[in-house]
C-alpha cells in the first residue's frame, strides 16, 4: 500500500504542471451524476438468485493526463433490495485525442438499505466491496464536460445476515456519467 501511495503522489506531483503556451493547469478538477442499468446477484451457499436492477450515483474527482481519482457515492435499488454504496476509484486512461478509453478499480463499502423476502425483511449491513470499470470517455467540444459510457462490477462479500447465512453480493451494470470540469 506504500508503494502504490508513492506511485500515486509521484504521479500528481510530475504531471501537475503549468502549461506554459496556454497557461492552463493540468489537473482537471470535476463533479457530476451517473445513471447505471443491468442486474444483481445474490449468492448464498452455492445457490444464487438474479435481478435486474438500476443505480444512481454522484462523483467527485480529479482527472491528470494519465490517471483519474474520484470519489463516488450510488444507490441501488431493484424490486428486492435497496442499498448504498461510497466507493473510492483510481482509473488508468489511454492516451487519445477526444475518445479515451480506460480501466479502472475501486474499493469502498456497502452500508444501509435492506432485501424482502417472502414476507421477511433483512438489513444489509455495511461491508467492504470491491470493483473494476472498463469504459470510454467522450470530450464534448467547446464545453467543460465530459461523458463517459462504461461497464462495471461490483462485489461485496457478506453484505446482509439471513440467519447464520452470510451471502455475497455481485452488482453489473452499463453506466452513463456526466462529468462537469471545472
């Protein structure tokens, strides 16, 4: 975890330079929304159960030639279950003129919300989750936005207690952001 620490300061630290032709900074600081669809499974001793789903998501971040930090709060929701999740991601971009493509991880936690069952209802407690994103940006000429079209994943082990049962969680969804820069 130091070394990745160091990697990620001395990567700020290098590109975070002044532009000296057009006197622009090159870290791009920016906030926006995102809107995720796709399906949710829920595996419990070796058994597992499929929905679809939604999510809605707020980020914050800061974008450098190489390298995009955020941090991201959504809520997912389904005809079973509703939940949160906070989540802090680093995404590695590829170097191109106005589509960048990039791959991305995140970790962060799952917390509040429940899932019905049958009559019974069960909190979902809050845990550590996992995630990778695979995705494109789109430059929008002439305007400080940024549109992104990207695939993810996101798991969380443990997530709720169904008795001494403790199952996993598995959310996959296509997501669209927009992303205001400052």
């Amino acid at each position: 975890m130091k070394q990745i620490s160091k990697i990620f300061i001395g990567t700020i630290l290098t590109t975070a330079t002044i532009d000296a032709a057009s006197a622009n900074p090159v870290i791009d600081v920016y906030v926006g929304g995102s809107f995720g669809a796709g399906g949710s499974t829920i595996y419990n001793d070796g058994h597992h159960k499929n929905y679809s789903g939604q999510s809605f998501g707020g980020i914050f971040g800061i974008d450098i030639p190489l390298l995009r930090v955020e941090a991201e709060y959504n809520h997912l929701t389904n005809d079973k279950f509703s939940t949160n999740d906070a989540m802090l991601n680093a995404y590695f971009k590829m170097l191109s003129t106005m589509i960048h493509p990039y791959v991305g991880v995140g970790v962060g936690s799952v917390f509040g919300g429940s899932y019905s069952s049958d009559l019974i209802k069960y909190d979902i407690k809050s845990t550590v989750a996992y995630q990778g994103m695979l995705g494109l940006t789109f430059d929008i000429l002439a305007m400080p936005l940024k549109f992104d079209v990207e695939g993810r994943a996101l798991y969380a082990p443990n997530f709720m207690e169904i008795g001494t049962d403790k199952p996993d969680f598995l959310q996959y969804d296509a997501r669209l952001k927009l992303r205001y820069v400052f």
